[in-house]
C-alpha cells in the first residue's frame, strides 16, 4: 500500500508560518498536484513527506507506517519513496546507464534498458552523458533513476519548469504515462496551473501555507471555492448580479447558476470559454459590440464593449468562426456560473490569474 496521509502539518521557518496545519489524502495508485504560487508552502511539504524537512506538528503517514509524527521521524532513505528535484540533478561525470544505477545493488545492462525503455528513451542513451542529452530526455533519466529503486511513492518537484513549453508539454505527458503504467502514488508540486490540471487526478491549490480547495481538476475549475481560486485557476469573466432560485440577472441577461448558489446581489463567474459571440444585425437582440479582435493561431480573444455601461469582456472563438471588429453580437452563455456573494469581496468585472513565480 502506497496511500499517502498527511495530518495537520505545520511548518516555521523563522517568523513565517510557510505551513498551517495542511491535510491531505492522497489514495493509493493515484496522482495528485498541489498547486500554488512561488512561496506558498508546496515545496516545503514535498520536502516533509520526503524525509528533507521535519514539521514542527502533525503527521505524515505512508501505507500503515507513520514516517513522521510525534517521537517517530523515520529517515529518507528508509521512507521507500522516490524524488525528482527541478533540474534532474544527474551526476555529469557518470553515465545515463551509471545514473540510473546508482547507489543501487549490481545491475545488469538489461535493467537498465529496461529502465530507459520504460522511460520512453532508447536503450543506446545508456552510454551517453547527462549533457548530450535534451532537458526533457534529463528529466526522464532523472525519473528512470528514481524508478529503479521501485519507491511506493513518488514526488516531483516542479521537473518540468525548466524546459519550453513544447517539450514540457511532451515530456509531462511521457512521466504521467509512465506513472500511471506502473500504478504509483504520486505527488507533483507545480506554480502551472495548466500542468496541474491535466497531470493529476485530484488538485490541491495552495495559498499562504493552506489549501483553498482540494477536488478533482473538474471540481477545483469548474467550481472554484472563491475567488481566489477561480483567478489561480484560469482567467474568468466577472460580472455584478441578483441571484433568486436557480437563475441570475446580470448583464447577460438570466444565466443559470449552480445549484448551491446563495440568493441575493452576487459576483458570477464565468469562464471565457463559456461565452460564446454570435454575430446579429444591429436591431437584433445584441449585448454588445466588438471593439478588438486579438490573433492568436488557432483562437481569436474578442474585445467586447457591452450595452448599458457594463465593462468590456474578453472570449474566445476558433479563429476561423471569429466575427470581426465593430461587429454587434449576442453573448450566449455555455452551462452555468459561479456565484459569490458580494460581501465577502471587492472585485473588478474581469480577474485575471495572479503573476507566476
């Protein structure tokens, strides 16, 4: 059993609280992400269930066995779990074949072929050095190495961060796969939402040394907690609003809400691709006009300036489909908003995500 459990740990490094009482369940054979911006705490409880950091409270248990709690601090190398750091941290002056075997009892070369092939890497990379491979094709030996000591867990800590978006994109998708076939337990600590979302099975978002929300990736985007993890999450379109029962009024006309919306004034959210822009003649129902038509490949971001004073919004449209600037169009929403009371924030019509750090 590979079932990680972490209970109410916490976590000073001099007068900063980097973690308050954290919990988190993490099943067996599953992936999870915990995702949050630079220096909110998710690297810092990677480190903890690793065995490199010691909490000051609270609990770390892996299987049936407490790795860290009250009188029990069981050392890394005895925990059984694997480590990807950010930039691999192969030896230069060895081998791929030589790194993945490591501190490791007598290998044959067929094991460590095993090993790459596993990897997604030809068994020939076996002879060559750490700098005559690609960031991503590192990243993987990095991962084949920790593999080979068939860990029950395995953590990563932002692997990915340092290659370009291409090659990150297929090198995520390669350990995911690799994890997955193997049926590890595995925890990825990540500032991209975007990765965290498509890595994992369930998302933890971190904010301050605490979860805002824990859930499935379709839980945690689609029915954000707050605000705050709504803007982390992906870029939303906000609007004032007067929710009764299952509807809203807002500058969209009524829009349906979920159903544990409160009734009364409310911000409602949206994500841009939830609305779609149809083009209508100038005396048609329309709800505004566009004012920009941004290019960007495959999609267009529309610039829409809306009747009745309402602040401008952004949406997406497939570039081929896009109506084109001055163009009076009807703003049809897909499925149904968020709804937040308006006391608990002060928000502009349109929250973008915070900086990436």
């Amino acid at each position: 059993m590979s079932h990680v459990v972490i209970t109410a740990v916490s976590k000073t490094f001099g007068d900063t609280r980097v973690l308050d009482e954290i919990s988190l369940d993490v099943p067996d054979h599953s992936a999870t992400a915990v995702v949050g911006s630079s220096g909110c705490g998710k690297t810092t409880l990677l480190r903890i269930v690793a065995g490199f950091e010691s909490p000051d409270a609270g609990r770390v248990s892996i299987g049936s066995n407490t790795v860290v709690g009250e009188h029990i601090s069981i050392p890394p190398q005895r925990r059984n779990v694997g480590y990807v750091a950010q930039d691999g941290a192969l030896f230069p002056h060895l081998t791929v074949g030589q790194n993945i075997a490591y501190g490791l009892p007598r290998r044959s070369r067929q094991q460590v072929r095993t090993l790459l092939d596993t990897v997604a890497l030809d068994p020939s990379y076996a002879d060559r050095r750490p700098q005559q491979l690609s960031g991503g094709q590192q990243q993987r030996v990095a991962l084949a190495r920790a593999l080979a000591r068939k860990p029950s867990v395995m953590l990563l800590d932002e692997p990915f961060n340092a290659l370009d978006a291409g090659l990150r994109a297929a090198t995520r998708k390669a350990v995911a796969d690799t994890l997955r076939a193997a049926g590890m337990t595995s925890i990825l600590v990540t500032h991209d939402q975007e990765e965290a979302l498509s890595f994992a099975e369930q998302v933890a978002v971190m904010r301050a040394g605490r979860f805002t929300q824990i859930g499935t990736p379709q839980q945690v985007y689609g029915e954000p907690r707050d605000l705050f993890t709504a803007g982390f999450l992906g870029e939303c379109v906000l609007f004032d609003a007067v929710v009764t029962a299952d509807t809203a009024s807002c500058a969209l006309g009524e829009v349906p809400v979920q159903h544990h919306a409160p009734t009364g004034p409310a911000t409602l959210m949206l994500r841009p691709e939830q609305l779609v822009a149809h083009s209508v003649p100038d005396d048609e129902q329309a709800t505004g006009r566009i004012r920009t038509a941004e290019f960007r490949g495959a999609d267009v971001v529309l610039t829409i300036d809306m009747d009745g004073g309402a602040t401008a919004v952004r949406v997406r449209r497939p570039s081929a489909a896009a109506p084109p600037p001055g163009q009076r169009v009807h703003l049809e929403v897909l499925g149904s908003a968020v709804a937040y009371p308006t006391s608990n924030s002060t928000h502009p019509t349109r929250w973008s995500p915070p900086p990436r750090g």
